[in-house]
C-alpha cells in the first residue's frame, strides 16, 4: 500500500473535532454560569441592542392628546479577535525513553501516541487561558501572549462608570464580609428581587476561599460548610447574595494592582462574550506532515466580551 496510513489519527481528530473545539472555547467556567450571553457568528463586530423607555404620567379629565415619554435605541460594539494554538510533535524525541513502548514498530511515525490525552490538556489549557482573558485581559499587557490578545470585562467595565464598593487596601478575613455586605448594599434597588435578572458576585477562588474563612471564624453558629468550597457557590447569610468564585478572577502574577482581588456584582446576561463557532475557520486539526515527518496541531478561534449596562454592575477594586 502506497503512501502514509493515518487513518487511527484521521478517524479520532475527525469524529472528535467539534467536540474538541467547543470544549476549547466554551469551556471556561464563566462561560458556564446560566444566562451568561454567548454570542455566536461573530465574524469581526456586532452591537449588542440596547433599549430604555420612559412612560410618565400625565393628568387625564381632558380632552387632549400630549405625547411624552421616550424610547430610545442604543448600542455596544462586541469586537472579536482571531486567535490560535499551533503545535508541532515529533514522535521520534520519544524514542530514547521510556515512552518508546507506545510507538508502533518501525521507524515512520504517521501518528501521535497519546493523542487523546495531549489534546485533552490542550483543550483544559485554552479553556483555561480564555477564563482568565475574558475577565484580566488587556491588550496593553504585552508581556503576557494570553491575557494580551483582547480586553477583558475587567477593563470594560472599568471604562463603563459602574459603581465601586469601598476600597481597601486588599481583601483579607478582617475585611471581606464588610466588602461584600457594601456590595449588596450598592446594588441598583431596580435589580432586587427580579427573578429574570439575579444578581451575582463573581471573584476569584482565593478571595471565596478568604470569604468561607470568614463565615468560618465569625462563629453565628448558623454557618454550615455544604459543598461551598467545591461548587464554589454561595449564599451570604441575610442577604441572599449568590457569590459565585471563578478562576477568571484568581490573582495572576504580573497583572496590574487594578485586576487583583476583583469582584463583580451583576447579572449573567450582562456579560457578553463573543465568537464564531460557525466558520469553517473555527476548527481543531491533528494531521500528520511528510514533509518534515512531523505530526501537527492547530485550533483557530476568535473571542471578545462587552457589557451591557455599566450602571448595572457593582465591582470591588483595591485602593
């Protein structure tokens, strides 16, 4: 038979790639929590539709008719970026270890041993780095090739005049339940006990893991563990404010003072995240290339957020 055989690589990529690129790409966490709005078909830019009415009252016993009240249209422009993971693997560096033992007889290598299982850590690796960059990216970060691809809601919201908790110095047992509690406090009384609208606190797993501490220690005796720390979600007692602790939002090295101990009060549906997801451009390959012998990989894709409503968000920074 002439020519490479390649058809176990072929066969797995192929029936696997969708799955592949969708877990890449909506498998961060954020992009997990219900009513989060995932815009898909996102070729470069869209506008997210914006509508405020008013309808005052007016005095009646007349016979006269006077127009007023408003509705108005507005927009916010949700611009993606092309992004992209390339790899190339060489079969015969495994040779001279102990990882031989998994390479097919001979000395043509026409497919990648392991290949669920470096795919699988590629996919967990972009989802990953796409949780941190919809939240901390900026693109003035240059010396950060993740979070520098396209700026995160952070940044957006920052620029969007939300309304801010009261700083302190950074987030600590002492503190935290105070910083929350003026958070709930400073949420739009509009937004309360509207079921098609709840308000969540998003922050990282080391400031929820400092906030359950918290709880912990003030001994109420009405305090109860659950499965909090696993799910990270949670109720703060008397308030009914869902906390909800992502990764996003994990103090990461060599990011501003602006991005640590973040926490963002708001409902999911103002958190837009774009993409495309329906272009043949957006695609997970694993090929093998006889050329240089060779096996290679490439997941193409293209993200971006934007917010809604800036006056709908409560956010803590440190001073």
């Amino acid at each position: 038979m002439a020519g490479f055989t390649v058809s176990s690589l072929t066969t797995y990529v192929q029936e696997n790639a969708d799955n592949i690129l969708v877990a890449s790409i909506t498998g961060a966490e954020t992009l997990k929590v219900p009513g989060i709005n995932i815009m898909a078909g996102i070729k470069n830019a869209e506008k997210i539709m914006l509508f405020a009415n008013t309808a005052p009252f007016q005095a009646g016993g007349v016979c006269s008719f006077n127009a007023s009240g408003s509705s108005t249209f507005s927009d916010r422009t949700l611009t993606v970026t092309k992004l992209k993971w390339q790899d190339t693997f060489c079969p015969e560096d495994l040779e001279a270890k102990f990882l031989s033992t998994k390479l097919i007889a001979g000395s043509n290598y026409d497919a990648l041993p392991f290949e669920k299982l470096i795919m699988d850590a590629v996919t967990a690796n972009i989802a990953l780095g796409i949780e941190q960059a919809i939240w901390q990216g900026d693109t003035t970060l240059t010396a950060n090739v993740t979070l520098k691809q396209f700026d995160g809601w952070l940044k957006t919201i920052d620029a969007a005049s939300p309304t801010y908790a009261t700083a302190t110095t950074g987030l600590a047992t002492g503190n935290i339940i105070g910083v929350f509690d003026d958070i709930y406090a400073k949420i739009p009384a509009a937004l309360l006990n509207r079921p098609d609208k709840p308000v969540i606190a998003f922050c990282g797993w080391d400031t929820f893991r400092t906030l359950l501490i918290a709880e912990k220690n003030s001994n109420k005796y009405h305090y109860s563990p659950g499965t909090e720390y696993q799910t990270g979600e949670y109720t703060m007692p008397g308030t009914g404010l869902k906390v909800k602790a992502v990764h996003g939002l994990d103090n990461i090295s060599g990011t501003p003072a602006t991005s640590k101990d973040r926490i963002v009060a708001t409902w999911a549906g103002n958190l837009a995240y774009g993409t495309d997801m329906a272009n043949e451009y957006e695609e997970a390959k694993l090929w093998y290339s006889p050329d240089d012998q060779n096996v290679k990989g490439s997941i193409k894709w293209k993200s971006g957020v934007q917010i809604a409503y800036g006056s709908e968000i409560v956010t803590y920074k440190n001073s």
